[in-house]
C-alpha cells in the first residue's frame, strides 16, 4: 500500500539471502520516498518476524514488512541549521514520541560527529543479554542514493541478518540508520568469529557509502565478488572507459566478458579477483591487522607479478578483444601512484595516476598529474601540465542519456584540451596550466553540489598527510613528494569557491588560503568582476591597436558580443571608451553609438541590456530581443526570428563596425566557412578582432580573417586580465600567515576593506596591464618582421616562453643566489614586499612556487623582448644587461 504520506510493503523471504529477480521492495522504497527530489522526508522501520512461514522443516522464509512515514518536523528543513544538531528542534515527531533514553543519546552524539564530517559516522554497540549487534551509520541526506538497500546485500554477504532497521531523517539534512545484526545460524559453512564479522562489515560500509551499487553490483550479490574488489572492477572499469579506444566498441564489451551468465566468460571474474589481490598488495599499508581486516575474501587468491597477471589475461580469454579490454585493468593497476580506497572513511574514490600511459600521438604534450575521482553521483579528473599549476573545475550536465554518452566519450580529451589552452594562456605567470572536470551521471542532474564537495574532499585526501588514525590512515605513497594543488571556479561551480576554501581550512590544510581563487572577498578573495579583472587585458589590446594606428577610440564603432548584466560585458563598457553596439539577449545597434551614460548605468547596475532607454536612440537605430518575431529593421529588411538574428548578428556586414570584442554569451561560432561572411571584396568587414572572452573560432577562420587583413588577437594573449589576477591572489595567500591575511586581505563583514587589499588590487590591475602590453608590442613586432599570422605567433610565444621556463627553473641561475634574488625582487609584487620582506615571503613560498615565479618571469620578460624565435646569443645578452645591473 503508498499513499503520499505512508506506505507499508509486506514480503515473505529467506532471511540473510537477497532476491536478485524477486520485487525489491526495500530498493523501490527507497527511490520513492528516501531519494527522491521532492521536499518531503520519509523515515522507515523494518521488521522481520521470528518465526519461519509454513509448517515444512525445510521451510526458512519468514515475514519481512516495511512501514514508511512522512516526517513532522518541529522546524521545516529549509529554515534549520544544517549546524544544528539538538534532537528536539530537528528530530520527527514520531521519533521523539518512541525513542528510548538511551537511544535518543545514541542518535544525539553521532549527529554531533556527523555535521562535522564529509563522510558517514559507523558506531557498533552491543545488545545487552543478546547476540545481537547495533549498528548505527549517519550520513548526509541526498550523499549516497541506495544505501540502506546496499546495506542489506553487505551484511547478508557476510552470512548476517537483521531482526529490525531504522532509517530516520532529521531537518539538519542528516540521516542515521539503525540496524540490529545477528548471525545467520541456518549456515552450514564455517564462518568467522562475530566480532570480527561486525568488524568487517562495518568497515566496508564507508566503502559502500562511496558507490552504494556499482556496475558489477550483482556479482557481489552472487558471491562471485567481494564488495571490494566489485568497487575495484567499477574503478577499472570508468577507467577503461576513457582510455581504452574511446572511439570503439571495446569498453561497451566489458559487461559482456564478465557476464556471470554467459558461460564462455563464467571464469573471468577469477582475473578481477587477480587484480584486485594485486592491486592490494601495493595500496594497502604494510601493518598486518589492516591488511587481515581489509582483503579477507582475497585472501585466498595468489599475488600474481605483472608479467604472470599478463600471462593469465592471454591463458584466459577466448580473443584479443577481450585481452584487450582486461589487459586494461594491468595499465590502471600499473598507474597508480596513490588512492584513499583503504583509508577507513571518504567520500568518493581517488586515484593519484601516473599519466605516462597515455600515448604521446594523442597527447603530444606531456601531462605532470593527473587524478581519477569516482563518486556516487559522478567521475571526474584533475591533470595539470606543471607542478604548479592553477586552473578551473567545472562540472558537466547532460540532457539526455545520449547528452552523457557523448560528454563521458569526450571527457577526458575536453579536459586535456582545456588545461593545454590554460597552459598557454598562464605563459607569464608562476601557475602552469590545469583543468578539473566532474560528469554527473544521468539520474544525477540535481547531485551537482553533492558531487563536487566529494570530489575536493577525496582530492584532499591525497593530497594531506593523515593525521587521525581509524578515519584517515596513512596512504601508500608511490608518488614520494608533496603536491599542492590551485584551483578556479568554472561553469557551474561560480558559487563553491568558498565552501572549498572552508574545507580546506577544516581539514588541516596549510595552505587553505590559496587553494581556490573566486572565493568572495570575506575569505580575501578579488572578484574579477567588481574590479574589472578579466577586461583589463583586452582593452590594452584594444588601446594598443589604436595606438598603432593612430586612431581616436572614442570614434571606434565596435561590436561587443556580452551584454551590460555580464562579468566581462560589464567591465568592457566601464573600461572602453567606444561607440558601441552590443548584443546580449537583446542586439541594441546606434549607428552614431550607444548613448554611454545609460550603457554605463545599466554596467553599474549589472542589469540587462534590454532595460536599455530606447529613448536614447538616435535615427536608424534599432533594438530586436531574442523572443521578437517579424521585426522591420530601419533599413526595410523583415526579421522572422529574435533568436536567429541575434547568433547570427556577428556575421552580418553592417558597414559600420570597426573592432569586434567577444566578452561572453551567448558564445559565438566562426569556422571557415561563415569566416567567408565577414569578408567582402577580398577585406575582412571587421578590421579588429579582440577575443576578450574564449570565442568557439577555428585556427582556419583566424587566418582566414588575417589573411583578409583583420587585426586579430586570440584569447590565449588577450584574455589572460583574470588569470593573472588570481595568480596574485595565491601569491598573496602563500606569502601571509593566517593572522596577517585576515588582516590585510580579507573585508570585514560590514564590508569594510583593509587598506592594503584596496592598495594591492591597484596593483593587481596595473600589473595586468603591464602584461598585456609587454605581449601585445611583441606580437606587433614579430609580425611587422617576419609577415606571420598574429594567431600563429601568440601559439609560439606561449610555447616559447613555457619551454624557456621549464628549462630556468632548473639551470643553474636559480642556484646563483644573487640572480635569484634579483628576479624574485623584480617579479614579486613591490606592495607584498614593503609589507613582509623578501626573506620572509621566500620562508613562506613553497620552493616549487618560487622557482615558477622565477622562471616564468625570467622567461617571459626575454621573450617579450626578444621574440619567440630569438637568436642564439640573444638570451646572452639579455642575462648580461642583468648581471651588470645586479654587479652595479
């Protein structure tokens, strides 16, 4: 029976024995009234009768009955305290009319060691004159879909039963289980002690949190699989997924070769097994009571070597497909550096990887790092391409299951391209390129929060030493170094930089101020937006082009694609000084400019373009927004469609356009062909291109358009105002102790800003326009010189300056103490030294930091001067007007 506030579902079955193809009621319950997305909370009680159904002694079913009811809370959850954990104010009120004494004070301590910890909080108590055990998980709500269900395969594996099962909910978002366990007595087979039983089971619950039921879900129901090594298979298997032909069918097969059904592949599931033992042979700390604990039921499986694991692949498949797929988990096994699947609690799965496996014809640029993050809600990657490096995690959404299988097929060579341009566009500062990307699974479209809290957290967890022995143990360390990692916010993740920040701090990280930038300014963050960060750079492209040319900006007519509510449209009509028609989700076109005192207002206001005072127009001017249908522009020409008109707008030849600055949505397309729509008689109509946001433009259009004699400067030189304003956020994070960044860096609640913050983002902004220009006259030089396609020459430059610096930071210049400090000195942010002192700052900084800011400034300023191909005794000349200034 369900109905919207009750339900009760009765069941006659085997106790201690799950029914693969039977009604699973308690899953089904479970998707209905416990992970559902509605605003209602449920709680459940199980029960299961002792007496066995039927009058025939080989009968053994029994009554099973599940009784779900809407919770009544005291405070709605919306309105409580996710801190909050007094049971009277955020407990039901059937719960408090029922609970014990004692279990109200059961339920009230794990609650308060639960709104402190990512992961599930796992008690054990015994029954008094009982064999009975009490085992009680909490958890936060909406974190681990599933497990109450999977909770019952777990225990059921290891031969035990459950008389009664609690799930309670609580309006602080938190969910406890109770469950009382005993022995499954009706098993012949010779089973270990209790407490090492309960012991076991409650330790693989926090792997179970992770993926409550993961793909080989139903050979661990069959025993063909332990719970460990089907969460391992799972890992190999998104692994494989990614990397093995990703345009074959090869990782579709996987489920084919370890179908326990099909009887041609009965005995593949002996070399997961194999590579599980193996796999825990290295990851598993050497003390011999966690390794008794946690690889029991391989325990009777032989350690195989590489090379015998590599033999048993050939001896036991039918075919190279299938070798193929399975010589796959030997490449994951083999890539491993680190992973948290052995610490006693976590959130999600974590895998340090060596990126050396990936084949340098698809990935010509060498990666650094690269982590694997598997959680319940989706999979994502971390990679960077220096050791320090700095970049954004985003998390992709998918409308459909073909949206997902098209976005997991192209995840990782997304990521990779993503941290390359990174790469290039962060050429002059200390942080190298990096990228993370999460993928939420299909049903998971609403987890977003969820998954990335589990995927920093776990990141963390390779990242910190441990240091609270039975929740987080030391990890096997093959990678053998310290690693930091720097992050942004992306599409999707704008609103968890500070959430992150705080979890950082929470969990003992030293550097907790400089891990995510785009933090609001209370933690010391500077937001590009306010302050006009990510602008700053295009319009010195902007001025520079004028400058060149001799032209008046306050007379250029110039195309902004991102209107006055935007981060980059805002700050591109407060800095420029154009005439402009801008397009957002309203195209507003004045051939005699855009009134700027109201385009101003609207910029200050962040408010959208539409709000716009047409009264402000002048004669021929025109304002069509995306919904507007059968439109008659001033020129007579008809528009059916709003939407059309305004993606296609770009590409029109309006005769009245001398820049175009893409700042924003909505994203604009250009690839050869409609490159051909810009140009007329042979010249391109847009004499200026400034891509003062990423722009989706092939490198063929890009010629296509200079060749036509269009002024263009990419992204990667043009839009670097934002990455260079974070890039001195960490710097100012590593170089302060945590009393002197909350008091030089961080505003008050009231709003108020220190002196300093206001003084350093001055600098901040004319450092980014120090940047800009050094690069904008060095690209103008070398193409005035050698005749090469800006486009082109921005690439070498990057490439040039990277590869300079890598080799700086590891010659013996850094190891000149005197050449050392006279590039730190002249890299580092003078308001930064005045306040703590060079040597201060060069305590503080991590080594691998100080070698970045030494070679990318090093390298930078050379290139900057000299060119991206310079002459052999260039760099010669550079470094001996240096010496003499240091000499002098």
């Amino acid at each position: 029976m369900e109905t919207n506030d009750h339900a009760i579902y009765i069941d006659s079955s085997t106790p201690g024995k799950t029914k693969v193809a039977g009604p699973r009621y308690e899953e089904h319950l479970e998707a209905k009234y416990l992970d559902h997305n509605g605003r209602s909370k449920y709680r459940v009680e199980t029960f299961r009768s002792p007496a066995v159904l039927g009058n025939s002694p080989s009968s053994k079913a029994s009554l099973r009955c599940y009784f779900v009811y809407k919770c009544q809370f005291q405070t709605p959850p919306e309105k409580t305290d996710p801190n909050e954990t007094r049971l009277e104010l955020i407990a039901d009120t059937g719960f408090l009319q029922k609970a014990t004494t004692n279990t109200r004070q059961v339920y009230q301590e794990i609650i308060e060691l639960a709104v402190k910890r990512a992961g599930p909080v796992i008690e054990v108590f015994d029954i008094k004159d009982s064999a009975e055990k009490r085992m009680v998980i909490a958890f936060r709500s909406r974190t681990a879909r599933g497990l109450s269900s999977a909770l019952s395969d777990l225990y059921h594996y290891y031969g035990v039963i459950s008389s009664r099962k609690y799930l309670e909910q609580f309006s602080n978002g938190i969910t406890v289980i109770s469950v009382y366990l005993k022995p499954d007595l009706s098993l012949n087979a010779e089973l270990p002690s209790w407490d090492y039983t309960i012991n076991q089971i409650s330790k693989e619950v926090s792997l179970l949190y992770c993926l409550p039921h993961n793909r080989f879900h139903n050979l661990f129901l069959t025993g063909q699989l332990s719970l460990q090594e089907s969460v391992y298979a799972h890992s190999a298997w998104v692994f494989v997924q990614h990397f093995l032909n990703r345009l074959g069918p090869e990782y579709a097969s996987l489920f084919e070769i370890l179908d326990p059904d099909n009887d041609a592949q009965a005995n593949y599931p002996s070399l997961i097994r194999a590579f599980y033992a193996s796999f825990a042979n290295v990851h598993l700390v050497n003390d011999p009571e966690v390794a008794e604990q946690l690889t029991s039921s391989s325990s009777s499986v032989e350690i195989l070597s590489d090379d015998a694991l590599k033999d048993k692949i050939s001896k036991t498949v039918n075919n190279e497909h299938e070798e193929m797929v399975l010589t796959a988990f030997r490449v994951f096994n083999n890539a491993i550096l680190k992973t948290n699947y052995f610490t006693p609690t976590k959130v999600a799965l974590s895998f340090r990887l060596d990126p050396s496996f990936l084949p340098e014809v698809e990935y010509p640029k060498s990666l650094y790092g690269m982590f694997l993050v598997i959680s319940s809600e989706s999979r994502g990657f971390h990679i960077r391409f220096k050791d320090i490096s700095r970049g954004g995690i985003r998390i992709v959404k998918s409308r459909s299951k073909e949206a997902y299988s098209i976005n997991a097929r192209k995840l990782f060579d997304e990521n990779y391209n993503l941290a390359s341009t990174q790469q290039r566009k962060n050429k002059d500062i200390p942080e190298g390129g990096s990228k993370g990307v999460i993928l939420l699974d299909p049903e998971e479209q609403d987890r977003a929060r969820e998954a990335f809290e589990k995927y920093i957290d776990s990141i963390l967890d390779l990242l910190l030493p441990a240091q609270t022995p039975g929740i987080k143990n030391p990890l096997v360390d093959l990678y053998g170094k310290e690693e930091i990692l720097f992050m942004d916010p992306d599409e999707n993740t704008t609103d968890l930089a500070d959430w992150a920040t705080e979890h950082a701090r929470v969990r003992g990280a030293p550097w907790w101020k400089s891990f995510f930038t785009g933090k609001s300014p209370k933690l010391g963050g500077i937001p590009h937006d306010t302050y006009g960060m990510n602008t700053r750079s295009a319009c010195e492209y902007v001025k520079g082009i004028c400058r060149k040319l001799e032209l008046d900006p306050s007379t250029s007519r110039k195309v902004q694609i991102g209107g006055s509510d935007g981060v980059l449209g805002s700050s591109e009509v407060k800095l420029g000084d154009d005439k402009y028609t801008v397009e957002g989700a309203v195209v507003l076109s004045d051939p005699t400019g855009l009134d700027r005192d109201e385009l101003l207002h609207l910029a200050n206001k962040r408010a959208m373009t539409s709000d716009y005072n047409v009264s402000k127009f002048s004669k021929g001017r025109y304002c069509v927004r995306c919904h507007d249908q059968n439109i008659t522009l001033p020129s007579g020409e008809i528009l059916t469609n709003g939407t059309s008109f305004l993606s296609t707008f770009h590409l029109l030849d309006t005769d009245s356009v001398d820049s175009f600055v893409p700042c924003g949505d909505p994203p604009v397309s250009i690839d050869l062909i409609t490159a051909n729509r810009l140009i007329k008689d042979g010249k391109s109509i847009i004499p200026y291109l400034v891509e003062g946001a990423n722009l989706r433009i092939t490198q063929e259009a890009k010629l296509r358009l200079e060749e036509a004699g269009c002024i263009l400067y990419e992204d990667a030189s043009a839009n670097k105002g934002g990455v260079t304003s974070s890039s001195l956020e960490v710097l100012a994070a590593l170089s302060f102790d945590n009393a002197g960044f909350i008091e030089n860096m961080c505003v008050s609640a009231d709003g108020k800003a220190p002196q300093f913050y206001k003084d350093f983002i001055k600098q901040v902004q004319l450092k980014i326009q120090e940047n800009a220009r050094l690069e904008f006259e060095a690209i103008w030089r070398e193409h005035d010189k050698t005749g090469i396609a800006r486009s082109i020459l921005s690439d070498k430059l990057s490439v040039a300056i990277i590869d300079l610096d890598e080799k700086l930071q590891h010659s013996n210049l850094w190891d000149d103490g005197k050449v050392r400090l006279s590039v730190l000195k002249d890299a580092l942010p003078g308001l930064l030294l005045r306040k703590i002192g060079l040597e201060t700052m060069v305590s503080r900084i991590p080594e691998s930091y100080l070698r970045s800011i030494f070679g990318s400034h090093l390298a930078s300023r050379f290139m900057y001067e000299f060119g991206s191909s310079p002459s052999p005794f260039a760099f010669y000349v550079f470094m001996s007007k240096r010496m003499a200034q240091i000499s002098a």
